[in-house]
C-alpha cells in the first residue's frame, strides 16, 4: 500500500508585491510569469515549469486554497497580499486570526521558506535551508518534474555474508531503485528489519553489531545504530532510517546497498552458529510535488527463508575467517642460487666460514595487514660418510634478516630446530615481505667435512607454528598459515668446483631412410654448462658414461637417458666451446676460471619412441696434472635434461 500527505508550507518574502491580473499554468510565460516568481522565491526566468508549479501547490496548500497549481483570481488575490518583507506562518495572509490548515493564532510571526512547513530539512521547491540559516540548496539540488513512482529491484551481489569482528559497513544486501520518467525522486527513509535464526545463539541485535547503515552506490546515505532498533515478537528488530542526498534522477537507476558494522568483539558461543536475515519492508520517497509516498514491500523476516523481495543472510564470524586471511610462505623467487642445491665454498683450515646463505624466502598477507612476531626455521646437516651430524656443532649461529637488516639471531639447538622470536615485521594485505637465512659455520678441523651436506627450511610444522596476528589484533590459526618454504641440500667444500646450465637441446640430425629395412633416424642431444674452479685448479673428468648404477659410486662424466623401453646405440661426447686444456684423462679448469663444457649424446634407435638425455654427474678432482675424478659433483642437476624426441626405427 503507498501512503502519501502533502506538504503544508509558508511563502517566502520578496520585495516586490504580486500584481494579478491574468491566470497562470504550467506553460504560462511572460513578464506576469517573473513577478509570479519573485514572488514565491523561486528563479525569475519568466517560464511557469514544474518547479514554478510546485512553488504554487505549495503556497496554496499553505493559504487554505485548491492546491491545483494554477493562479486563478482566488490564489492571484491571495498572493498580491503577500507582505514586501518577512513570513506568515502557514495557512495564513496577515497577521490577524488564525491559519485555516493549522489553527495557530497568525498573530505568531514564524516564518519559513517557500516549501518549508517547518525549520527542519531542505525546501523541495527551491532547495534552501528551511532553518534560514541560508540559501545553499540541498546538495542534491531541487527535484524536477512532477508526480514520481519508483520500481525497486533486488540483486543478487551479496548473499550468506561473513561479516567478522570490528570490521565496518560490510555489505550484505544490494538493491536498484529506479525512478520514472515523470519526476526525480528523494529517497528519505528505508525501513530495515533484522532477526537471528538460531535460537541457540544469542538473538539479541547488540551483541553482535554496532550499527546498520545505507548506502546510494559509494556513498553512506543514511546509518542507524543497533540501539535505535526497536524489538518485535520473534526477536524481529526493525527500524526506518532517514537518508540524505539520495535523490534518483527522472529516468535513472541508482544501486542501494545494506551494510553491516560488527562489534570488535563478539562471543565466540554466539558467531558459531548464528544466522542472520536482513530484509527492507517500505521504502518513503518525495518527488518533485512535494508528495511523499511509501512502497510497502513484502517481507517475513523470521520464518528462517530468504523467499522476499529484498531479503539476504548473513552470519558473524572471526575477523580471520571472515576476511580470509592468509600467511602464506614460499620461497623466493630469483633465489635459485641460495635454495636449489649448490656448493657452498668454506674457508679452508681451522677458519670458520661467516654469512653463509641458506635461505630464501617470502611471507604474504591476504586479507588483512599482519604483524608477525615468531618465525621457526629448520636446520639440518648431513655426514657424507656417516649420516646425521649434531646440528648443533655445525652452526655456530644463525640469523633472519629482513630488508637487509639482522632481525634475529640464535643458536641451534641438536636437532635443529630454531625460533626467531621478539620480531615485529608488519606486512600489508597484498604484500609479500622478503626474508633471508644465513649462517656462521664452524671449520673443516671439526664435526665438518668436505662434501658434509646442509640445508635450511620452513617446512609445513614450521609455517603452522608461526606466530602472527592480524589487524583484529587476533592470532592466527594453523589454518590461516601456508606454504611451504624448501631449502635444498647444498655441499660443502673448501675447493671444488660449481656447475652452471646453460642450455638444453634434441634435434634429429639424420632421418635415416624409410625404404630401407633397420634404418633409422639419428637424434642429437646436448646439455651445455659452465664450470667454475674455486680454490684451486680444477679437473674435470673427459669421459661421459651412460651410468645405470649409484650416481654416487661414479667419478667419471655420467649421464642417463630416458626412453619407453626402446633399445638404442648411442655415441657420447664431451667438448669445450672455451677452449679448456683437454689432456689425456681430463680437462683443466684454472683457479676462479669459467669455461663452458657441452654433453652431446648422438643416438640412434633400434626401436621406435622417445628419448631424452639427462646430465646426472661430473666427476672431478683437485689439481692441475692430469687425473681422473676423485669426487662427484651431483647437486642441483634435476633441470639439465633435454627436451623428449621421438625418434624413428624403420621395419
């Protein structure tokens, strides 16, 4: 059902008295036209529109006349005795009886504006202040045109909401309002209604939120707080809130949304289970008539349904698990050197080896700003010879820094196991924060050995152990931290070398002949790499082998290839683009040289399928003369493998 009343309001003073003497409409212009303005306050433009119309509704539903908008002799009359300076109060033309539409004695000399009844609110005539204390229209600006209607239409953006604790205005419901072509509407008040479904929840609308608010696309028209709320049977809270500047263009659609401010605490019993309903029953709106109308909306807000016009759920919950939020670790990427296994180069004697790089890492905040106190990292180390090694005479010390400046530093414990505690690293939702293990180790006289193995890592145990808190100011849960951050296995070694890929290759270099029986296509591959001596020169085993047994039992240049089962013939060879000393048994690598060395593997099937070859181990010994590996080099090789080729055997 749609309500309405009109607006009964005073004449607003002008300087020159009206002088009637022809009946003016809406369409009317001409000199009569401007002084009819003057008169009633609105722009002297000499054309009767609807703004001009409207002024005179007002006037005459103002002076006890036919509120038709058209100056007749009767309304022509009455505004001639209009006074040059000041107001009468409504319903009357001088200073003597009393009003005809509200029976106060006209003696009393309050005074409004044109289209005002009262000091409250805005002139829907000519958009001043009604409390005179100024001109400034409404920052809406007056509405145009003449009787208005609206359709209302509910949308689908938002539905089962998590709304989490002290966050503000989190939308839950979104509506259109469309007005006709006819008129500009003001929407003046939504009346919204909430209700808890569970009844094993607390039902009460205060202890779980602050306060409702409306909003006219990104602007907050119109807010209530859950005090003003009034209770109904059912638990049903229901209040109508008043909106400013939510005016609807003639022909327009504006969106309007509902939205929810939490209390920044709320009672873990009560956000387990709750079940929220927020709905709209009427909405009131003037146009441009200065009619105010209601549009009564259908709406059973405690029937645990979400079946009406304008009607969504929503529930509480942790500001963690409302927001999403995310720690998540990872390892950083740019870093391969520092976590891929590698060699590490210690000093050499009864030198302890300082700043050595372990790992790399990230840590990213979803969903909120995190401030992180607590990181545990993971140290383990590896006898080549013998298995485990006590962690704890290995490190000496190691260290977390964090943009480039030490942020924690412990020892290591047997086992390994390390927590940087007292940090306060914040991170900004969407930002990941960049993190850096090192560690001082002890010399090659002790529990350390050449080709001794070490490693540092954020495992899954690590990550869940974290010690963070979002911008709610509570804990993160297991479950808000993950990713993982793995270190590989790096050696290490007071002299050796280290290996570099450079490229990977396979291509048929002879397609055989398909007319002849056995004859079959030829595929090369290579695997290119370069070769740093450190410490001392350095020899590298000239010999590749096809190696099928423990990569770790060979010194010599291995390699594997990969098939589908097919047999095949295959001639290796190793060279050097750099021009490395090739001599009988090896090359030469001189003292912090580079030179680059290529595995080409031809092969050539004696069944048809797919083939890939694959760099496993270089064997190489210190030295300058002439010798075949001593030790092998097999750390961080997973990525120099060529490419799969199909390579065919003709019957």
């Amino acid at each position: 059902m749609v309500l309405a009343f009109v607006l009964s309001v005073g004449v607003l003073s002008v300087d020159a008295a009206y002088m009637h003497s022809v009946t003016l409409m809406q369409g009317s212009s001409g000199a009569q036209v401007a002084s009819l303005q003057a008169t009633l306050g609105v722009t002297a433009d000499g054309s009767f529109g609807p703004i001009t119309r409207a002024a005179v509704v007002a006037f005459q539903s103002a002076n006890g006349l036919v509120a038709d908008g058209v100056v007749g002799p009767m309304t022509g009359a009455a505004l001639s005795g209009v006074p040059s300076s000041g107001y009468y109060p409504a319903g009357c033309t001088s200073n003597s009886g009393y009003s005809v539409t509200t029976g106060q004695s006209c003696a009393a000399s309050t005074s409004y504006p044109a289209g005002c009844s009262s000091t409250v609110g805005y002139s829907p005539t000519t958009g001043a202040k009604c409390d005179g204390s100024g001109s400034t229209p409404a920052p809406t600006g007056a509405l145009e045109g003449g009787a208005g209607d609206i359709t209302i239409t509910a949308l689908s953006t938002y539905g089962a909401e998590n709304v989490g604790e002290g966050a503000e205005d989190v939308k839950v419901l979104a509506f259109e309002i469309e007005a006709d072509d006819e008129s500009d509407v003001d929407i003046t008040s939504i009346k919204v209604e909430l209700n808890q479904q569970d009844t094993a929840n607390s039902e009460d609308m205060d202890d779980y939120m602050e306060s409702v608010s409306v909003w006219m696309g990104s602007e907050k028209v119109g807010e209530a707080d859950a005090d003003d709320f009034s209770e109904a049977s059912g638990h049903v809270w229901s209040k109508s809130i008043s909106l400013d500047d939510a005016v609807v263009r003639a022909g327009e659609t504006e969106k309007f949304y509902l939205a929810v401010t939490a209390l920044n605490s709320l009672d873990s019993g009560d956000i387990n289970d709750d079940d929220w309903q927020i709905g709209v029953s009427s909405i009131r709106f003037l146009d441009a008539e200065g009619v105010t109308s209601t549009e009564s909306l259908t709406l059973d807000i405690d029937d645990n349904v979400v079946d009406d016009t304008l009607e969504e759920e929503f529930d509480f919950d942790t500001f963690a698990t409302a927001e999403d939020v995310e720690l998540k670790a990872a390892l950083k990427k740019g870093d391969e050197d520092i976590n891929e296994a590698h060699v590490i180069n210690v000093e050499s004697g009864t030198t302890d080896t300082d700043d050595v790089e372990l790992l790399s890492f990230t840590l990213e905040a979803k969903g909120s700003d995190i401030n992180v106190s607590e990181i545990p990292v993971l140290f383990t180390a590896i006898d080549s010879a013998a298995g485990a090694l006590d962690e704890s005479t290995v490190f000496i010390r190691v260290m977390l820094s964090h943009d480039g400046d030490v942020i924690g530093t412990e020892s290591v414990l047997a086992g390994g196991a390390v927590v940087f505690d007292d940090l306060d690293v914040d991170i900004k939702e969407g930002d990941k924060e960049s993190f850096l293990v090192t560690a001082d180790i002890q010399d090659l006289t002790g529990a350390l050995d050449p080709g001794d193995q070490l490693k540092a890592e954020l495992t899954g145990t690590q990550v869940d152990a974290i010690e963070a808190e979002d911008e709610s100011g509570e804990d993160l849960a297991a479950a808000d931290l993950t990713g993982t951050a793995l270190g590989e296995y790096s050696v290490v070694y007071d002299s050796g070398i280290m290996v570099k890929l450079v490229s990977v290759s396979s291509l048929v270099t002879n397609d055989g002949d398909a007319g002849v029986a056995t004859s079959s296509q030829t595929g090369t591959f290579k695997v290119t790499f370069d070769v740093t001596a450190f410490d001392d020169d350095m020899r590298l085993d000239d010999d590749p082998l096809e190696d099928t047994a423990a990569f770790t039992t060979v010194t010599q240049l291995s390699y594997s290839i990969t098939d589908t089962g097919n047999d095949a013939t295959q001639v290796p060879s190793l060279t050097s683009s750099t021009g490395a000393t090739h001599d009988t048994e090896s090359f030469l690598i001189e003292e912090d040289q580079t030179e680059r060395f290529t595995l080409t593997v031809a092969i050539t099937p004696t069944s048809s399928g797919f083939f890939s070859v694959k760099l496993e181990g270089l064997g190489w010994t210190a030295g300058s003369a002439d010798a075949v590996g001593a030790n092998i080099y097999t750390f961080g090789l997973d990525e120099f493998l060529t490419p799969d080729l199909y390579l065919v055997e003709y019957d």
